[in-house]
C-alpha cells in the first residue's frame, strides 16, 4: 500500500515488530544501499537497453550459487525515485519472510537514487506471471 512500515517482504518493515527475531534480510533497495552484495549487482537503465532478461538468485542463496546472476537489479529511471528488483527467496537466512515469500519484489526509493538514506516502498510482488508498467519501461 506504499505506507511507512507495510513492506513486509523486509526487515526494515519491522513485520515481526521486534529487532532480534527471524530470519529475515533486507529488500533490495536497501541491499543495493548498504552494498553487502555488491559483486552480484546490475544496473538496468531501459533508454540503453530496452529490453534484457535477467537471471536472479535469492539472497538466501547468495554464497550457494557458482554462478555470477545478481541478488539485487536497480532500473535506473534516470529520476531520484529508481526501481530496485531482488528474488525473496524464503529459505535460511530469509526463511521467515512476512510477506512474498519466493516471487520477484519490486520496490521503489523515495529519492537519493538508492545510494543513500530514503524510504523504499514495495511497488509490485511478481510471480510466474506479472508486471509492473511506467510510461517508459515494463518489469516483468
């Protein structure tokens, strides 16, 4: 719903409304903020490629996969307000998700391009089959 403290795919959202319990990471706005997974990043902007498909792995899966796909894609809307993507994967370190458990989440900064401190609000849970539209890109 875009409201302070509703993103419940993240420990930032506080849906276990404690600091010290569950298995929970961060969304990808705030992965991409604090750059622990900084060598699995991708930078999408859509006026440069338009279309691209992208393999993602699940945070949770991070130091298990022999492959180089990112954990984190930020899709630059070459505004402050940028799109950060990541894979929930509900398992290990984020097995107690309260919310989008093992679809894609979007979720879009309210300003400071992701680099530095702004709210990040869950824009879209995608499964098998969903986007979320702009006037100038479709995440899907």
């Amino acid at each position: 719903d875009g409201q302070t403290y509703t993103d419940h795919t993240c420990m930032m959202g506080n849906p276990l409304y404690s600091d010290d319990t569950g298995k929970m990471c961060y969304n990808p706005a705030k992965n991409w903020q604090i750059g622990w997974y900084s060598d699995r990043t991708l930078l999408l902007d859509p006026q440069v490629e338009p279309t691209k498909t992208v393999t993602l792995v699940g945070i949770a899966d991070y130091l298990n996969e022999q492959s180089t796909d990112p954990v984190v894609i930020k899709v630059e809307t070459r505004l402050a307000n940028d799109f950060f993507v990541g894979f929930n994967r509900a398992t290990g370190v984020n097995a107690q998700n309260d919310e989008g458990d093992d679809v894609v989440t979007v979720i879009q900064v309210d300003g400071n391009n992701g680099s530095g401190y702004s709210q990040s609000r869950l824009r879209a849970k995608l499964g098998f089959t969903g986007d979320i539209t702009s006037s100038s890109y479709t995440i899907s």
